[in-house]
C-alpha cells in the first residue's frame, strides 16, 4: 500500500510535539510555525491516514486512542530515521565525533603529537584514532574508507584525481651510522665509498627504502642489505648496534641518541614530501577541513 503524500516527516514531527504538549500555542512555540500551521499539519495528517485521531472539543483537539496507537509507531519512524541519517552521515565521514588518521613510524615522534595537539585545539570534542604503517598500507586503507586521513612520505605527487594531497614540509634522507662509526667525522657521504659495507633497510612498502633504492641507483651499484625489518624502531636499533647502516629521513634524528645522520654528498640528495592525504569528495567535511587547517600550519612554521 502506497504511503499517502499527506503523511511527511515534518508532519509526523509536529503530531509527536502535540501528543507531547497537549497544546497548539505551545506546539507553535517550540516549533517556530504558527498555530494555522500546526492545526493545518494535524488535519492533513488525518486525511492522510484516512481516519480520524482527535476529538473536537470547542477549539480542543482530544486525542483518540488512534493517536496513540499512530504515536507508538511515528516515534520509531522519526527515531530511526534520525540514527539512519546520523549514521550514514558518520559513513561519510561528516560530522562524526570520531576520526581516524593513518601515519608512518618515521613521525611519531614530533609530526603527528604536534599535529594531534593542534586539531584537538581546534576541535576539543573529537575523538581520535591513530594507525601506524608503511605508504603502501595506509593508502590502501584510505582507499577503502577504513581511515578518514592519512600523513605520509612522497617522492612524487600520487597522480590520482580521487585524493587530495596538502604539502606540509620536506625531510632529507641522510646516511644513518652508530656513534664513532669511521665516518663520524665526514661533513657528508659519498655513497661510492660504500661498496664493501652492509646496509639495513625498511621493506618495499614503504616510501624510505624506495629513497634507498634510489639513491644506490644514482651510485651505480646495489648495497649488501644484511637484514629488512617492517619498522623504523627495529631500523635504528639495528643500525646502533652496528648490524649495518642505512639511509633515513631527518626526522628520525630524535629516535635514538646512539645513531648519527650526516648529509649525503649533492648528488644523491633526496627529499621527501610529507603531506596530509584524504579523499577529494570528503574535503568539505568540518573535521578534515579542521585537520588540513593544522597541516598548513605546520607547513608555514
């Protein structure tokens, strides 16, 4: 059976206020429509329903035991349709109290806290979830709506008219060395001096061992990788035990005070690109425009 066009949302929203308030005058008020309004919204839906709910006394309406039964199920109706709204809403991202970030080990340390500090500056009531991981995954993540946002390193802009990128710094990679290692006194690193060593690296899904692979192709050889691990900390450790060396960001300086980063020479110089990412058509979203407001922040300091 077709739903009449006199029963709407709205209406069934002004039948609940009256049930409750037992008065127009009042109904009107909490409303901001009129008393012709209400009384016109409470008739139609009469004619809606194709019987009566209310009993005329003088300019009284008396509700019938039709309004009640009526008033059980046009709760639900108007209950369900708020949390259908709200929580496909939340799908999209849109005014969520919760929002989930994706970021790389590498930033743990002053990045993402001092990105975190900001947007909960901004906007005190969101909670916040955080996901570490390579490139690879948080993109792959981001893709399919399991984050809201991610922070990561890039050599190149993605190319992908789907995603958004927002610049925030650039990070150099240096060659990464245990403290008293035979080049702690070089102002810089000359990677075709390397040959004879062993190196550690990150895996292939993230961004800093294809920076690693590449600054080795500019040096015309491929370094012996003792040993790969799948993140940043277990890296550092490696390298200050003397297992081998690496080539890391800058930003990782921090990490471990028995690790030493020194400049590559010119002409292995690479940076990396650190941006915010989201979606394209979530960029209105009020806690993402909050979150790439921070980022640009960051990118000005």
């Amino acid at each position: 059976m077709a739903i009449d066009e006199d029963i709407t949302l709205r209406k069934l929203e002004v039948f609940q206020a009256f049930m409750k308030l037992g008065n127009m005058a009042r109904v009107s008020e909490a409303l901001g429509q009129s008393t012709v309004s209400v009384h016109r919204a409470l008739h139609s839906l009469e004619g809606g329903l194709r019987c009566p709910l209310f009993k005329r006394d003088g300019r009284k309406l008396i509700p019938l035991s039709t309004a009640y039964v009526f008033l059980e199920h046009a709760e639900r109706i108007l209950r369900d349709c708020e949390d259908g709204i709200r929580r496909t809403r939340e799908t999209a991202g849109f005014t969520a109290t919760r929002l989930k970030i994706g970021g790389l080990y590498s930033m743990t340390v002053r990045t993402i806290p001092q990105l975190l500090v900001g947007l909960k500056t901004r906007r005190s009531s969101l909670d916040i979830d955080l996901t570490l991981g390579s490139n690879r995954e948080l993109l792959h993540k981001l893709q399919e709506g399991q984050l809201d946002a991610i922070v990561i390193a890039l050599s190149e802009p993605l190319r992908n008219p789907d995603l958004l990128e927002v610049p925030m710094f650039d990070d150099d990679i240096m060659f990464a060395a245990p403290l008293g290692s035979p080049y702690a006194q070089h102002t810089n690193i000359d990677l075709l001096a390397l040959r004879a060593e062993r190196f550690v690296s990150l895996s292939d899904e993230f961004a800093t061992y294809h920076d690693f692979t590449s600054a080795f192709a500019r040096a015309g050889f491929a370094p012996e990788i003792a040993m790969r691990v799948g993140d940043i900390f277990s890296l550092m450790n490696l390298v200050s035990n003397g297992i081998g060396y690496a080539l890391l960001p800058r930003r990782v300086a921090d990490f471990s005070p028995k690790v030493q980063l020194i400049p590559l020479a010119e002409r292995y110089a690479i940076s990396q690109h650190i941006v915010l990412v989201i979606q394209r058509k979530r960029e209105r979203d009020p806690n993402l425009l909050a979150l790439s407001a921070e980022c640009r922040m960051i990118a000005e300091r």
